[in-house]
C-alpha cells in the first residue's frame, strides 16, 4: 500500500514567549532593586514582545509597571522611615 504524494508545507514556528519572560523577570526585580532601571527596561521588553505578538506580551507590561511603581513606594517608604522625613 502507497501513499499519494504529497509536498512538503513547512510549519509556520511557533511564537516564542522569551522577551515576555524577560519583562516579567525584570518587573520582579524592579520591586526589590533599582526600580526605574529593571522597570523601564522590563516594560521596553514586554512592549517589543506584544509587538510581536507573543501571548504573555501584556503581561510581562503589567508585571513591570506594578514592580516599578511598587518598587518605587517601597523604597520612598523605607527611606522615609530610615531618615524620618
């Protein structure tokens, strides 16, 4: 028994998801340290990521602006109290 030929249909590849992974690691490092740096450069990476269509896109977006906004209270908080301001 044969099988009827037929040609070759490449794949289209799948999307990755590491920029998004990338933004969402940054994000949770802007929480603890030097949040203006980990956070803007977490949300360019997830920016890049939606652009292209990567599905945690948006969510590496929404984790580094919670890390850096959170990150920035936390650290206005701790100063606050370090120098009684």
């Amino acid at each position: 028994m044969s099988y009827p030929h037929q040609p070759y249909q490449p794949q289209p590849p799948k999307p990755s998801n590491t920029l998004s992974v990338v933004g969402i690691v940054l994000g949770c490092i802007a929480f603890l340290f030097c949040p203006p740096l980990f956070g803007i450069a977490g949300i360019i990476c997830g920016v890049v990521a939606n652009s292209k269509g990567e599905r945690l896109g948006g969510t590496a977006i929404g984790v580094s602006v919670a890390g850096l906004i959170g990150g920035m209270l936390l650290g206005f908080v701790l100063f606050q109290g370090m120098y009684d301001i």
